[in-house]
C-alpha cells in the first residue's frame, strides 16, 4: 500500500484544494491510501532566522509541530501540496512552511525524490499571481520530485472540481504521481516551470525563481524562444550546498565579525523612529 500525504494551505474544510486533492489521490492507484492534514490545524511558527537548526545533530528551538510534519513527510510515498490564492498569492499557511525551509533542507536526503503534485485554487482567471510559482518553488526546495502542477479556478468551495476539464486534469495529476512526470507548459520555465520572467534587455529572459536565461532567435518561420543551459539551482548538490554550507559559513563569518557588525548596528539602536525632524522653538 502506498502512502500519500495531502498537505492542504486552507482554513476552510473541504475547500477546493481538498476536494481535488482527494480527487488526485484517488486517481493515484487502488493500493494508495491518502492522509489528509490541513497546515492551518498544525502549530507552525515564523521562522526567526537565528539558523540554530544549521548545527549538527540540532533541530529547529521553536516549540511547534514542524518536526511531527517532518515524520509525517519521511513515512509518505507520495506527497499532494495544495494551497489557495490569497491576493495573488499562496495562502499565509503555505508561507509559513516555504519559510522554514532552512530547517527543513537539512533532512533533504531524507526528503529527496518523494513524487509529489501540486494543486493550486484562484477565483477568476487573470488573478492567480504568483502562486503556481511559489508552491512549485517550495516542493523543489524540499527535494520532492515535482510530477505534475495546475492551477485550478472556483471563487466557491466546490467549484474547483466542477470547471471545465477540471475532472479529467485533477485524474491525470493523479496518474502523474506515481508515473510519468508531464512536461513544462508553454511559457513556463523548462527548469522549474515557473511562469514569472524578467526581461533584463531587449531579446533576453530570465526566471525570477531559477535564474534559467533564454534569448530570442529568428527562424524560418517565426523568432521564438531559445533556452539555454538548464539551471541547476534545485540539483541535490547545490540545495544541499547553500542551505548545509553556504549558510553555515556565514554563520561562522558573523561570529568573526560579531565586533564590527555590532557597532554598526548599535549606531542604529536609539535612533528615532519618526524620521522627522524635531520642530524649532
């Protein structure tokens, strides 16, 4: 029996990101069974970036069920991350949790390449921001390997699974799963598949999540664009190396620099918060 997990950023029950989790887990197979969490029902501090959790043997001081989520994610097979938009965003839960990434890359090699799908809910078409981009981001983050991601539209709980090949979309996410990962949509970044992208000059692009470059290129027909070498900011190695080391180095680079970096900070301990300047006579 396989063992999914449905990770779902929503306060409501049987929101949309529910139903269709529910949808795409039964899609899966008949030998999976589903374990449904809503995040919003977890403790889940902000993170406070004091980077105790980069010590050996160490984990995150906050008292919360960060770690119960960990063992939930390392006894899974498979794993469904949902999450709303929310002011064209994810969900403030989902947030949470991308947050405590740097706790969380550091059980990466237990993580690494658990199959997981991501399902995203927006209202109307044209408002669903960046959302796709950022839950896609923090399951590459977590080392899952990403089979399949859609955005789903339903204002009402409900309506998600009702739209127009919603249905038939929600059961090939779930063949997904556990079988052939779909490839990267038009327009959307052949490395991590997001569909943000910065122009930086006339004729070049860059992904604002992976830093993948393309340029355009005229052929006989038509210009189009020409991608080049992948990013390989979501290799094992790399993660491993900014979130493991990286950070831990610059961990070590405070403390030699404690003195200095103090004094300029203290220069701005009493300054007033107004910013104004203080009236004459």
């Amino acid at each position: 029996m396989k063992r999914i997990l449905g990770l779902a950023a929503s306060q409501r029950k049987l929101a949309n990101g529910e139903i269709l989790t529910k949808e795409v887990a039964a899609a899966a197979g008949k030998d999976c069974e589903l374990e449904l969490l809503r995040l919003a029902d977890l403790k889940l501090e902000l993170c406070r970036g004091c980077y105790a959790c980069l010590k050996p043997g160490k984990q995150c001081p906050l008292d919360d069920d960060l770690y119960l989520l960990v063992e939930k994610i390392k006894a899974a097979d498979g794993i469904i991350l949902s999450a709303p938009c929310y002011a064209l965003g994810p969900a403030a839960v989902a947030k949470v949790l991308g947050d405590r990434i740097i706790a969380l890359a550091q059980m990466i090699d237990d993580f690494w390449g658990k199959p997981c799908v991501v399902i995203t809910t927006a209202g109307i078409k044209g408002w669903e921001g960046y959302t796709s981009s950022a839950m896609n981001t923090v399951a590459r983050f977590m080392g899952f390997d990403l089979k399949d991601s859609h955005m789903f539209m339903g204002a009402l709980p409900g309506e998600g699974i009702s739209g127009e090949g919603a249905l038939h979309r929600a059961r090939e996410m779930g063949q997904a799963l556990f079988g052939q990962a779909r490839q990267p949509g038009n327009g959307e970044c052949p490395t991590c598949w997001s569909d943000i992208w910065k122009f930086p000059q006339a004729g070049t692009a860059v992904c604002s999540i992976c830093g993948q470059t393309a340029y355009l290129a005229s052929g006989e027909n038509e210009i189009k664009w020409v991608y080049n070498e992948r990013s390989n900011m979501f290799g094992k190695e790399p993660l491993k190396h900014h979130f493991q080391e990286w950070l831990n180095g610059k961990v070590q680079e405070f403390i030699s620099r404690r003195k200095e970096l103090s004094a300029v900070r203290e220069r701005y301990k009493e300054m007033p918060l107004s910013g104004g300047a203080e009236k004459e006579g």
